[in-house]
C-alpha cells in the first residue's frame, strides 16, 4: 500500500482528491490473497454423460469445453449428449422407475437420499472450489450458501421420503414417473438439489440437463450417486447444447418437466409440452423490487441491499435489482449505498475475500454491458467504484444508478449481473404500484419497522416471495415460485414435493 492510500481515520467525509479514488469514494482496505486451494479437486481432462450408473461417452463422440470465467482457460472437456443418448438416458429412467425406485418402500429411498447428503457433507469443499471454478462465484458463497443448501435439501426430502401419507393425509402419493429437468448455469448445484431431492423422494427417476457453462459439479455429483450405491437408472446426467434440453423436455417418454432458466426458454418449453399430460413447473425471471421506507434501519437494509443485487454477481432470479426508496431517505441512503459499494472487493472467485466473483460467461458479460450502456444513455446517472478488474477474465464493476425512470430498460428487463436500479417514492401506495409494475412477480423485499405495514404490502404485492427485513433467505422447508412471466409452480418444502406426485384417493 502507497503512503497516500494507507488507512487513517475516516471523518465521514468523501475521500480527500489526492487519494486518487475518485468523487465519493470510501477508503478501501487492502487484504492479503487468500486464495482458497484447487489441489482438492481431483479435475478429469475429459468428462462423460452418467447414463444408467455409468459414465460413457456420447454416441457422437463429441466433446464441448467447460470454462474457467475467471481465466477464460478450459477446465476439462464434457461429453455432448446427442439425442440418441437422451432417448438411452429416459429408457434407463423408465427401467428403474419401474422395476425397483417406483416400488421401494419410502423408507428405503430415503436411506439413499441420507447418504447422498450425508456424502455431500463430507465432500463439501470439494464441490465448493469445483462450483467457483466452473460458474465464477466467489468461494464464501458456494461454501457457506450453495453447498449447505444443497444437503439441506437432501437431509429434508429424505425426511419426507417415508412420510408422503403425513404430507398429504387421506390421500395416496404416487409418483408421476420420470422426470426431464433443465437447469441453469446461476445456482448449478444447487438447482440440481432443488430439482432431483424431491423427485427421487416421492419415487421418481430423473434425466437431468446442465446448463452448458456448468456441468461440472453436475457430473461430480454422478459420482456421488455412485458412493451412494443408487440403483442405477435412478439418475441420469446428460449434458449438451440447447437443442438437446429441448429433445429431453418434449420427449413422449418423460411424465414431468422441470425447468429453471430465462422467460424465454420457459415460454419455448411450456409450448412444447402444451397438450400433452405431463406435469411441468417452471421457475423463470424476475425484476424484483427492494422497498426500503423511511422508517427502516438504514445501516441494516444497506447489506441487504447489497445483498440483495450483489450476490452471486447478481446473476440471481430473484435479485433485488429495482431498489425503491421512499424520497424523504433517499439521499442519506444513496451516500451509505455508494460509501459500502466501494468496500466491494471484485475478483477471483477462489479468494476467501472476494464478494463478487467473475459473471459466468463472455455472453452474460456482453448482456450486461450492453443493458448498462442503454442505461446511461437513457439518461439514467451512473455510478461504479474505483475497484480494479483482474486483466483477465469475466468481471463487471457492481454498479448503481439513481435517476431511474420506470420506462428505462435498466428498470425493466433482467439484467442478471451487479447492476441496481434505483427508483423512489412517496406513499405506500405509490411503492405498490411501482413494485408491481413489471411483467415478472418472483420475489420482492421490504425494510420498516412496521409490522402492519409488512402485512400490508405482502397482501398487495405480487411476488412469489417478500422477505421483510432482509434478503435472499432461502430454506429447503420453505417454498419458492413466481407469479406472471416467472413462471409457476413452487420448489421447496412440501410443495416442492406436490410437484412430484399424483394424488389419489385412498
Ligand atoms: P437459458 O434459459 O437459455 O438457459 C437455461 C437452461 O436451459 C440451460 O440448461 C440451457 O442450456 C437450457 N436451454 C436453452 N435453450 C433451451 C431450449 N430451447 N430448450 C430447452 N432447454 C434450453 O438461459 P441463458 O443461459 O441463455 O441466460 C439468458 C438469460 O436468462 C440471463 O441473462 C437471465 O436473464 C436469464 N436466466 C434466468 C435464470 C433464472 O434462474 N431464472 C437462470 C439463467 C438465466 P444451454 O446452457 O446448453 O444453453
């Protein structure tokens, strides 16, 4: 650290110009790499599909490279599903579903879903350092959020597997068969967890596409249904480009689809399995709103602010990426918002410190920048802090812009990266409005002290989800599902388990 930039106490005040950090910044801290190890990933050059409890390589022997976001460098190649391989995939499924995981007592399955947790457990950093290197988020969060879930969700449809008769008393829970789910590339392994825990607890097999950017922990995860000794069929990893999603999805062979990803495909895959009996939920976009009223504990709604449009690069569906401030805080909190931005360490997704990681892909990166360039010209006032950018790499600054109209294209579409909108208001009324102003209804977030008016606005708002007084809260007991273009049908919790049976009547 230059003598001119080591720490001295802060009065408040901007930064002295001669820091060089630029108008409004907060003095940085300065901390050593901490860089977490990769030696505990033991990384195949060449990774296959998991078809009927083997790895084997695609029928057409084609590959496709998994890349580091952070370096651009290759990690390993994966096999590229053909369609042929799908069709083996849903036949090794159906044979399972039906000669042994359909009729075993729940009781039983659910012992494998406790291994499979339990080995989740014991291989956690593991699956940690693979999820940051294949998707770019920062090591803190695949540790201590992605990959904790993850079990979580095991530990508790595993709880359920022999107690579908409590879940939905005087009614028989079938199975619906075998199930095509699509994943994306934000939350891979834990999108996986989301999707196959419940399935496999009420009796169902899975043939399971990962996003092409993140196969990886995906395919690590076949190893653990291996360890785990689940029969095989019961679980089915077929990697492969868009066109292979849509084979699985609209295959005559599957009885229930599952899809999380954009609103666009969404749209694609509820068309495609129109007229037909399968069951399908989709969990799609959303533009959430985060509505901060003069009342609430500023220096608190602050981390969730942050929290909210941050984490995970904000390549989240259920992001915070609208903040709407009621005008009377507005200033005193867009001055805490720009001081805490400029705490924000970018960088690589391995090191312990890192907050925000590398965006998952040249393309994402594209998107973003472009959505931020049509906000600045729309009018909208833009605001980065002096952070440097690793010279290689995916990165984006976390970026903040006030003087936000609704119309603006930073205010409406999903941008899906560190990008938060500002937006105020004047009455409770009037932040209604504003929330639900937009095709997307997946979650939203509300900070004041008052309980009735929390209670007010859950029943006024449209959104799958509302946290009060905080952000992005997720627990396997607790479900999760948009309204409008977000999609329908929830995951987690006993409904997450409702999208995978049939009832009857006793
Ligand atoms: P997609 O919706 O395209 O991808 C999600 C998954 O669907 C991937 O496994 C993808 O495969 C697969 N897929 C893509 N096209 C089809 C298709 N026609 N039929 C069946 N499966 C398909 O998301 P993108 O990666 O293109 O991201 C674009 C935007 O979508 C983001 O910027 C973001 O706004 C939004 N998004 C929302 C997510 C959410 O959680 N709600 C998650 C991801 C993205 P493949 O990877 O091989 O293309």
């Amino acid at each position: 650290m230059s003598e001119s930039t080591k720490l001295r106490p802060w009065s408040g005040d901007r930064a002295p110009a001669d820091w060089g950090l630029g108008d409004g910044q907060a003095i940085p801290w300065e901390y050593a790499p901490a860089p977490e190890s990769r030696e505990i990933v033991t990384l195949k050059s060449r990774y296959g599909l998991f078809i009927n409890g083997r790895e084997v390589q695609a029928s057409g022997g084609d590959v496709f490279a998994s890349i580091d976001p952070a370096t651009e460098e290759v990690i390993a190649e994966v096999a590229k599903a053909t369609p042929a391989d799908v069709d083996k995939a849903i036949r090794a499924a159906r044979r399972a579903q039906r000669s042994r995981w359909g009729n075993l007592p729940g009781r039983e399955r659910a012992k494998y879903l406790f291994r499979i947790a339990r080995i989740l457990q014991e291989r956690s950093r593991e699956f940690a350092v693979l999820e940051s290197m294949d998707s770019g988020k920062p090591i803190k969060e695949s540790r201590d959020v992605d990959v904790p879930l993850v079990a979580a969700h095991f530990w508790y449809y595993a709880g359920w597997a022999d107690k579908l008769e409590y879940a939905f008393p005087g009614r028989v829970a079938k199975p619906l068969g075998v199930a095509a789910q699509v994943i994306p590339w934000n939350f891979p392994l834990l999108m996986l967890a989301w999707k196959i825990a419940p399935a496999l607890a009420a009796g169902n097999t899975v043939v399971l596409k990962p996003a092409s950017t993140t196969p990886l922990t995906a395919l690590l995860f076949a190893e653990v249904c291996q360890q785990a000794d689940l029969p095989p069929g019961v679980v089915n990893i077929v990697p492969g480009p868009a066109a292979i999603g849509m084979h699985l999805v609209s295959h005559r062979g599957v009885d229930k689809v599952a899809f999380t990803g954009s609103t666009e495909v969404g749209k694609l895959i509820h068309k495609a399995t129109a007229g037909t009996d399968k069951a399908i939920t989709l969990e799609l976009g959303g533009k959430a709103a985060n509505i901060v009223f003069e009342d609430a504990a500023l220096d608190q709604a602050i981390e969730g602010i942050v929290n909210g449009i941050y984490f995970n690069q904000g390549e989240v569906c259920c992001a915070g990426s609208r903040l709407l401030v009621q005008e009377s805080v507005a200033g005193p909190l867009i001055e805490k918002l720009k001081d805490r931005l400029s705490t924000i360490r970018v960088g690589d997704p391995l090191d312990k410190n890192t907050d925000v990681g590398a965006i998952n892909s040249k393309a994402q990166l594209e998107k973003i920048t472009e959505l931020v360039a049509a906000g600045v010209e729309e009018g909208a006032e833009l605001f980065q802090p002096a952070c440097d950018l690793p010279d290689r790499g995916y990165f984006f600054r976390p970026t903040l812009f006030t003087n936000v109209a609704q119309s603006h294209r930073i205010a409406k579409e999903e941008i899906f990266g560190p990008v938060l909108s500002v937006l105020t208001f004047r009455t409770p009324d009037e932040a209604v409005e504003k929330a639900n102003n937009t095709p997307y209804g997946l979650s939203a977030g509300i900070w004041t002290e008052k309980g009735s008016r929390i209670l007010w606005m859950v029943r006024k708002m449209r959104a799958g989800v509302v946290w009060a007084n905080t952000f992005n809260r997720f627990d396997p007991t607790s479900p999760f599902g948009g309204y409008k273009e977000s999609g329908f049908g929830r995951e987690g919790g006993m409904h997450g388990l409702h999208a995978y049976v049939r009832l009857e009547g006793r």
